[in-house]
C-alpha cells in the first residue's frame, strides 16, 4: 500500500497531463474543450462496444469504426441509446450553446456525425486524426503506470 505520492511522481503526474494538453494544440488542432466533447463521444462509442468476455485490441477497437457492418450495428444499438448535445453539456458540465458550436466545428472537420435521430456518432476522419494521439497518449500512461508501479514496491 502507498503511504503518499512522492513529489517526483506528482510531477510526472501533471507533465502528463500539459504533454497530453500541448499534442491535442499541435496534433488535432482545436480548442481543449472541444477535445473533450471529442471524447465524451469516444467512450459514449466505446462503452457500447463492450461485449462481456470479448475485448477489441487497441487496433480493432480503430478498425471497427471504420467498417460499414460495424456502423449499421452500431446505429440499431444505439436507436435507444444516442447521445444527444444535452447529454454530452451535462457529462461535462458545460453550456449547451457552447457544445453545439464547438460541434459544428468538429463535424466539419469530420471528426463527428450528427443527426436528431442518431445522435452524436464518429466521423471519418476521427481514426486518422485521434489514432496518432491516443498512440502518444498510452505510451505516456504506459511510463506513467510503471513510476506508480515502482512506489508500489
């Protein structure tokens, strides 16, 4: 058991986290806010794919948002189950004029779907576009798991 946190795994803690604030600024392209709205409809995606004695591998879980099999199962699951604006302001407790502009933003850029029946839903190009991120991004949590690791022993 960690008595405390040293301040050195603290500091890798917060670089961690400015590191993953900086690759969204340079890599994506757009606002932090933005980003999470982003994500907020990545898991709404992913909690859906979740199958009970079934995991997708890091490859797989990219690859199934691009097949069309996929798409079409995921909108007759989702039928009851979308993800609306207001559903995605209150998760982030933000204003739902401000999701729905940033929204626009991210559709055009084909980062997300949008439509009244549907909901919220990924958008071609999100696997080009988050994919190289989220790549960064488990390799950091991966350094950061072993630094928790080693104050483990």
């Amino acid at each position: 058991m960690v008595k405390g946190i040293d301040n050195e795994l603290l500091y890798f803690i917060v670089s961690n986290h400015i590191n993953h604030f900086l690759n969204v600024k340079k890599m994506v392209k757009h606002d932090y806010e933005s980003h999470m709205i982003l994500l907020t409809v990545y898991s709404h995606y992913l909690y859906q794919t979740i199958t009970p004695g079934k995991s997708l591998s890091w490859t797989e879980v990219f690859d199934e948002t691009e097949t069309e099999d996929h798409k079409r199962l995921f909108k007759r699951l989702l039928k009851d189950k979308k993800l609306t604006i207001f559903a995605v302001a209150e998760n982030l407790s933000m204003p739902q004029e401000t999701v729905r502009r940033k929204l626009e933003k991210l559709i055009k850029k084909k980062l997300l779907e949008y439509s009244k029946s549907e909901g919220l839903s990924l958008g071609k190009k999100f696997n080009e576009t988050i994919e190289p991120l989220e790549k960064i991004g488990a390799e950091d949590c991966l350094k950061l798991y072993k630094k928790f690791a080693k104050q483990l022993k």
